[in-house]
C-alpha cells in the first residue's frame, strides 16, 4: 500500500485523513473517527490527522454534521406510530439537513411487527421539513434511511398540506391515518416547496415496486411478513396510481425512488423534489474534497463491508473519490464479508482489516469497539508504514 509514498514523506509527517461512517449499534462516526485517530497516534505518532466523519445520507447523518459545525434544532413530532418523539434537524451554511431516521426511524418501535410495519407513517419528517421551511431555509436535504415506515412519503406529504381522503371522501387529519388515504388533492401543499429545493439523499438504487422493491427488500426488517409484504406492495402501486392522477407524472421508475418506503415517489410526482446521492451530497456540506486534499491516506470504515456497502455507500465512495486522486485507502471496519473483500481494491481501498478478525465474538466486537478499533488502526498502521 505505501511502497511509493514512504520515499516521498520520508522529510515529512504523513498527512492522515480519517473519514469514517458509523458502525451502526456501536459507534457514532465522531466516535469511530476517534479511537482511529488514537490507533494512528499508536503507531505513528508524528502524523498530522484531519477527523471527517462522514455519512450517505442514512442514519447518522446529523452527527456527521454536528462534527463538521452544523446548528441542531430540535422540534417535538408525531413518530412513526403517532405518537410524539423528540427529534432534531441541522443546519449548515444555507442548509436544512433532516434525518428521516429521527422522526420515522425503525429504532423508534421498540418491538417491529407486521402491524406496525402496515402502520409507520413519515408524518414527522413532513413536521420537520415545515419546521426548515419556517425557519426561512429553502435548501433542504431529506437523508432517507433506516425507517419503520413503507407510505410512499404521503405522511410527510400530509404534513406539509396534502389533503388526504377516506373512502368516505372525508379529510383525514390524524397523522397515523393518512397512510390509509384513497384520495389526494395536490392543490392545497404548502406553496413554499414550488420555490424551495428539497433533495432526498439515498445510497441505495431500489425501484417502488417488484421482488427488489421498497416492501420486498425492506420490509421483513420492519416486521413484516409475506401477507403484509403484499399489502404494502399494493398500497405502493395505489399511491403511486394517486400521485399520478394528481400531478400527471409517473415517477416509479427513477432510481432509487423505492428507498425509505418509497418516500420520494410523491415528491417527484408533485415536482418539489429530486433524488441524488447521499455521500455527494453531505459530502459537499462538510468539505470532503477539501479535506482530501493534500492528503497521503485516506481511512475509511463502517460497521460491516459487505456487497450494500460496494453499492456506494459511505466508505466506498470516499475510497472512490480518493482512488481518482490516487490517494492509497485503508478500510477499517466491524466484519468484512469474504465475497466483498476481493472486490475492495475495485473500488480504491489498497487494505482492509477488520475487527472480527481480532475477536471472534459478536457481542465482545460490539461491546468493545471503540478500544479494538484503536488496536485494529495500530497494528494496520505499523504493518504498513514502518
């Protein structure tokens, strides 16, 4: 990994760019990002380290943005079930950022089921967008991920003024409900999103409907089973059938409009807001490029290395930035899956290691992250840079 470069830093420190994502159940990327530095400093003490925690738009996005600076604003909303939770959005330069997973979030239903997975609704992230709005922001980044929720984004629609009917033709107000519309009236959304840009950040490339869509894919993770899996691929397609009727676009097959629960689909059919990808996105927030920049090695890292991860979740698409740079990468990680591994150098990562490796205990490597992730840099570092 670092033939070429030694000679070159040989009168210098080497200059370390430390660019983790979280490692989801135990650490936080500033966490993460942390015992990596302290693992550096182990076994090259004279390095010059630039902490970037860094996300795709998923959960943990709010505190990658935290680290870099951004202002939290916390709002009480309705959480995937109605009832209310205490959530919180960032803000950074001329950006709202909310994190779906803070007011719609699956970690917010402490005992998934087929019932609750038919029920979540995204009403709360649609109070946080309002909340964005009326604090005068009209760039706003949606971070799609890790939701109970599978309503095609009609709660958060709902929230932000889409009137929703019952069979009956009666309005439906209750937050939780809306999900169970059969009607919409496009004309009454709060008219500030014609002039705001709303932006949904996802990783992942999942179409609305079919065996790789929202309620296939993601949907045993929220609880439910085959029977459910079916009803929520049919709301999916009536939704879409609704928002269609409505705003005249059909926007079922844009790329990755199946992520969160199909959350974009109504957004892009209204024409008040547009998917892109999440790494591009917080990245250009906090400064990736520039913090790149200038460096010799970049260490990325997540929880588990696995074929999502290579779809271009975080840590890949920074290796991949840093492979155009010819920047050498080293991925440090919870568990690498063996498939994945040999397909790493692809993508611009020159070592990977891993802290399974260290112990073959699942909940020890869990427990103790943050110390095997500073014993995991240490010993990556002194077998390469000695």
């Amino acid at each position: 990994m670092t033939t070429t470069h030694d000679a070159r830093l040989s009168s210098r420190p080497l200059r370390i760019l430390v660019a983790p994502d979280k490692f989801k159940g135990s650490l936080t990327a500033g966490q993460a990002a942390d015992a990596i530095a302290a693992g550096v400093l182990d076994a090259a003490p004279d390095s010059e380290i630039t902490l970037l925690p860094v996300a795709d738009g998923g959960e943990g996005t709010i505190d990658a943005l935290v680290a870099a600076g951004a202002d939290l604003h916390h709002l009480t909303v309705s959480g995937p079930l109605g009832e209310p939770v205490e959530a919180a959005w960032a803000s950074l330069k001329d950006t709202a950022v909310i994190e779906m997973a803070q007011a719609a979030g699956l970690q917010l239903i402490p005992q998934p089921s087929a019932a609750t997975a038919e029920d979540a609704s995204t009403y709360g992230v649609g109070q946080l967008i309002l909340d964005a709005l009326d604090s005068g922001f009209r760039k706003i980044i949606v971070a799609a991920g890790g939701v109970a929720s599978t309503d095609a984004g009609v709660g958060a629609l709902s929230a932000l003024g889409l009137t929703v009917l019952d069979p009956s033709g009666t309005v439906i107000t209750h937050s939780s409900d809306a999900v169970c519309g059969t009607a919409i009236d496009g004309s009454t959304l709060d008219p500030r999103l014609a002039g705001a840009e709303v932006v949904i950040a996802t990783d992942v490339c999942v179409p609305l409907v079919g065996e790789r869509g929202a309620a296939h894919l993601f949907g045993p993770q929220k609880g439910a089973d085959p029977v459910t899996i079916e009803r929520l691929e049919r709301r999916l397609e009536r939704w879409n059938g609704l928002f269609f009727g409505a705003f005249g676009v059909d926007a079922s097959a844009t790329p990755g409009v199946g992520a969160a629960g199909g959350f974009a689909v109504g957004f892009l059919a209204a024409g008040v807001g547009r998917i892109a990808p999440g790494i591009e996105l917080i990245g250009e927030l906090i400064g990736l490029d520039t913090a790149m920049s200038g460096s010799d090695l970049v260490i990325v890292g997540e929880g588990s290395l696995d074929d999502q991860s290579l779809e271009g979740k975080a840590p890949i698409a920074v290796a991949r930035a840093a492979m155009r740079r010819g920047i050498p990468v080293l991925a440090l990680s919870g568990i690498i899956q063996a498939e994945t591994r040999s397909r790493l150098h692809l993508n611009g990562i020159c070592a990977a290691e891993c802290i399974r490796d260290l112990t073959e205990d699942r909940d020890d490597a869990i427990r103790n992250a943050r110390p095997l992730l500073r014993v995991l840099a240490a010993r990556a570092m002194a077998s390469r840079l000695v």
